[in-house]
C-alpha cells in the first residue's frame, strides 16, 4: 500500500486507514469520486442525462480540487463547507477547467443550486450508510446566499424595477403594428396578431405575475366594476384593478379580434385565437428587449416590481399587498423598496406628535 500523505495521517490514524479500507469505505478523494458516479439515483435509475449532468459536475469540482491542491489521495474528511463557498463563488463566475478540456460558462444562482444539489446528494448517498471515514456530515449547502448585508439586497431588487423611460421606449416601439417572428426578425402584421403590446401594457398596470396573465380568460373581465379575476394565480384565487385607460383599451383589444373573426378564451391570444405559452412571451420579450439594445436587466417581472413601487408612493402597506396579491407584508416589502432616507421626515413627524 502507498504512503499515506501527512494531512490523511494527521485526520486519521493508519490502523483506522487499514481498518476503514478493509471496511470497505472511502477514506480518500479519488475514492469519493469513484463511488460517487456509482449513485442509482433515489429511486434507484438514471436517466442518460441525469448521468452525463452528475459526472461532469462531479469532474468540474475534482479538477477544481485538485488545482486547489486537494488530490486524490487526500482525506475527504478534509473538505468542509468553507471549500465548496469558494469552489461555488468561483464556478459562478466560470472559466473553471471541465473534463471536456473546455472552460466553464458562468453559472446563474438556479443553475448554481440544481449542481450544488448533485454534489450534495453525491455526500448524502455514502453517508446513508455510514461510508465515509471520518464525515459526519455533509459539507455541501446547497442554498446560495443572495446577498451579504441588506443594502445590497436593497440595491439588487430596486434594479429589478423597470424604469419608467424603458417602459415608454417599450410601448413606442411596439405600438401594435408589428410582431416579433421565432426568428427574431420583425414582421408587418395586424394588431389582431400583436399580443406583446397587450402584454406591456397589462403587465405595467396591474402588477400581475407574466404566468397569471397568459392563464387570465375574457371572462373573468368584471367591465362593470373595473376588476379582473384570477383564478390559476400563484397564490390563489384573487381579484385585481383596472382602472378606466386600461378597460377602454381592452375593450378595443376585444373587438378588433371579434372584427377579423376571432373569439379567443383568452386575453392573449395568437393570431388564430389559440392561447400564448407564458415561456413563448418571454422569449418574445428578450428577443425586442434586445432589438432596442435595451439592456437584458430589463425583464417582464419588472414590470411587476414597478407597479408595487409607484403604489407605495401612495398607499398604505395593507393596500399595496393587497393590490400584489400577497399573504405576507414582508414579500411586498421586497418589491417597495423604501429607503429609510425617502421617510426620514414622516418618521421624525410621528415620534414629534
């Protein structure tokens, strides 16, 4: 048998070496990685893809280790969460070596946490049945923390918000007479064939989820009393303004589909009536975001994020969440934003009375 390095010895002593060996369990690196790509899932198959995603996230973070130089015959025991901060801070900014020979692409938080989740669950599998010598527990976490300190969570979700320029380059370039092709080249279509600017300007006025407008019907069109219903909505069932611009330009919508022959169910619609996936718009979106060469932080959930924020000016807290559709105060605080400076003098007003 090799000679052990000095950082196993100093983790484990060599009869526990010998004796974990014979065990069978995995003591360094090498076998960790070895092991790994052995996990038949948690219902015990996977699937080509599944296989192929684990193996090159398992192989991204064995390079990564071993420029660290962390090598295969080094302790697994001498991982800990510290390593796999550095090693995700790192992956997300890319240009990290891949088994292919080629350099990573920096990764999104989603995308961060669905390969984090591979390698954690690479932990969990030989720690079901205590294989590991000297792990206890699992050193992965898998959770990204968003921000370090409020102020930049502050900053990072009031840049979510559309401004209020963007918006209007929006609406002026789409003004209802073109469409946007799969091919990203722009088309003279009639109005009856254009839902984007029906979407920009629902969205701008309501607030509403992209998801909860693609699903709202019609029907749920309350025209005496100015109110939309949704009813496949995130959070339930719940009703939302429009205020009187926004109806007269629905109504017009309405009847230039009724004019060339169309009854579709839903608000946005195709132009043979049919209903519009919710992931079709947004790719729609990005596609004239970028013909504008407005930049790709200007997303349709700012839209959303805007509205919450021109609310708050005015309204009550209660109100506003109300308006949001949400159960919890602290989630509409999330899209208000306020700063404390923006208040200071109502604040001192009320501790004066």
């Amino acid at each position: 048998m090799k000679r052990a390095p000095e950082v196993i010895r100093s983790e484990i002593s060599m009869s526990q070496i010998k004796e974990a060996r014979q065990a069978g369990k995995i003591v360094t690196l090498g076998q960790f990685f070895e092991r790994a790509v052995q996990d038949p899932g948690t219902r015990g198959r996977n699937t080509e893809a599944t296989q192929a995603l684990r193996q090159n996230a398992l192989g991204i973070l064995r390079i990564w280790l071993r420029q660290q130089g962390y090598h295969d015959q080094r302790a697994v025991a001498e991982l800990a969460r510290d390593h796999f901060d550095r090693y995700t801070a790192d992956r997300m900014k890319g240009g990290l070596a891949t088994p292919s020979g080629r350099s990573s692409k920096p990764l999104g938080k989603k995308a961060m946490e669905r390969e984090l989740q591979i390698l954690k669950r690479a932990f969990n599998f030989m720690l079901e049945d205590d294989e590991i010598e000297g792990v206890t527990r699992n050193p992965v976490k898998a959770k990204i923390r968003a921000f370090e300190n409020v102020d930049e969570r502050r900053t990072a979700l009031r840049d979510r918000s559309i401004s209020d320029e963007q918006v209007q380059i929006l609406l002026e370039n789409c003004d209802s007479t073109f469409e946007v092709n799969n091919r990203g080249a722009v088309e003279d279509r009639p109005m009856t064939s254009c839902y984007m600017h029906t979407v920009l300007m629902v969205l701008s006025e309501t607030g509403l989820r992209p998801g909860e407008l693609m699903k709202a019907k019609w029907s749920a069109v309350d025209w005496a009393n100015g109110v939309l219903q949704i009813t496949e909505g995130k959070t339930g069932s719940r009703k939302v303004v429009l205020d009187d611009a926004l109806l007269d330009y629905l109504r017009d919508r309405l009847e230039n589909l009724q004019s060339v022959g169309l009854n579709p169910k839903t608000i946005i619609c195709k132009e043979d009536g049919t209903a519009v996936p919710v992931q079709s718009v947004m790719q729609a979106f990005r596609r004239y975001r970028d013909r504008l060469g407005l930049p790709t932080s200007v997303v349709l959930y700012g839209l959303r994020h805007r509205y919450a924020h021109r609310l708050s000016h005015k309204l009550t807290m209660p109100i506003v969440a109300a308006a949001m559709g949400h159960t919890d105060y602290r989630t509409t605080s999330l899209y208000t934003h306020t700063e404390v400076e923006s208040v200071a003098d109502q604040i001192r007003d009320a501790l004066a009375s």
